[in-house]
C-alpha cells in the first residue's frame, strides 16, 4: 500500500466515541497544574519525556522563584536547571524555557499570545504545546495530539493518519470546535488509563464501537448499522466460538 492510499474501511464516528469517553470521564482536562497562560505554557514545555505528576511536583519551585516571563527571561541557566532537573533534559529546557520566555518579553510584552501561527513561532513551540496552551488557559479552540491520542485513534478507527498533524486534522473535522479540547483531553486520559500500549479491553467505554479487536483476529469487521448492544452480542459471541 502506497503512502496516499488509505483502507477501504469507513471511520468510526467520533461523535458516538466522545459521547462514551464522556461517560467515564466526565470533565475531562489536562493533569498539568498551572495558574496562568505562562505556567502552563512552560509547564507543557516541561512535560517533553517526562510526566505531567513530575512537571506538577517541579513546578511550583520554579514558578515561586522565576513567576513570569519577565523573571525567567532574566535568569541564569544555572539557577534554572536544578529547579527541572527532575523533568529530563534539564539542560536542554533551561535554555528553552528561558529563551522562549525571553522572545515573550521581547515581542508579547511578557504575554502568552492567543494565536496558533504566532505560538509556533516561538522557541521549543510546536502544534502540540500552542494547543493544549490555547484551549485550557487562552480559550481558543485547541485539539492536541500527543502519543496517546495517536495510538487511541489508529485503535479506534477514528483516523486512518499516522502523523499528528493529519489526526488532528481528521478530529478537528469530525467534531465541533467547542469540543475539541475535552476530545483530546478524553482520549489521552483514555489512552493513560485503558487504551495502554497493552489494552483494557474489557473496562472500555468504548469497546462497541472499537475497531481493535476485530485488527487484532477472531472477530468480524464491526457492523456500524447495528445497535450498540447488537455489536457487543456479536463480539461476545464470536469469541466464544
């Protein structure tokens, strides 16, 4: 198969997906905690191989120290880099976080802008972070795809795309924008949780209209035209073969 061609199989709806995801999470958000624009904008940078439960407990300190652009764009590396350590690549995010807070003081009067073209502009900013930045703290429609939300997808039948940038493309045409944020917010909850590299099957909101357990052998194709208890009959049946 040719890198243009797709299969011949048709999307799950997205639509029907965040509705179950809803169920189990409810008010889905992100686990970074942040007070402003500019904490979670550096907090997200933070989070790059590492954890969010890392970034939260190495955040604090380095926010009481350094609370704006305006006093991280002024700071020594060396002052920076033992408050991170714990993140990884402490080095590396020193000079990031403390250039990029440089070009907000320089070009933003200390602010974080509302703008996906002008937030990848800045250092260490990519899709990623100006979304999750834009739809949890400036309230502009964001959908960001991190590694979860790509294998959750792929799972799922929701994208036949591998790169970020076409899911989010294929989620961000597929649902209204008001609910951008909390899609992704769900489904990388989902994917922490119950879509892991190894699924929990058996405890998914999501399982009747998943796509994974007919790829992964012993079922049929899902029949789309059926009713959600229909589908689960099939399948329980089928692996009871």
């Amino acid at each position: 198969m040719s890198p243009r061609q797709k299969p011949d199989v048709p999307l799950v709806a997205a639509p029907a997906v965040l509705e179950r995801l809803l169920r189990h999470y409810p008010t889905p958000d992100t686990e970074l905690v942040y007070r402003s624009p500019f904490e979670l904008l550096i907090a997200t940078v933070l989070s790059a191989q590492s954890t969010d439960k890392r970034v939260n407990e190495t955040t604090p300190t380095l926010f009481a120290r350094f609370p704006d652009a305006a006093a991280l764009a002024a700071a020594d590396p060396a002052d920076v880099e033992p408050l991170i350590h714990a993140t990884g690549f402490f080095r590396v995010k020193a000079k990031a976080i403390i250039t990029l807070s440089q070009r907000l003081v320089q070009d933003h009067a200390g602010q974080v802008p509302a703008d996906m073209d002008v937030l990848t502009t800045l250092p260490g900013v990519g899709r990623k972070t100006a979304n999750v930045v834009l739809g949890h703290a400036l309230g502009v429609p964001g959908l960001p795809v991190d590694r979860h939300v790509l294998r959750v997808t792929e799972r799922i039948g929701l994208t036949h795309e591998t790169t970020p940038e076409a899911v989010e493309r294929d989620l961000c045409e597929a649902v209204p924008a008001a609910d951008w944020t909390r899609m992704s917010d769900a489904l990388i909850l989902h994917g922490r949780r119950i879509c892991r590299p190894k699924p929990l099957c058996d405890v998914c909101e999501v399982a009747d209209v998943c796509r994974y357990p007919f790829k992964t052998g012993g079922l049929a194709p899902l029949d789309l035209a059926a009713t959600p208890v229909a589908r689960r009959a099939r399948r329980t049946k089928a692996v009871t073969r």
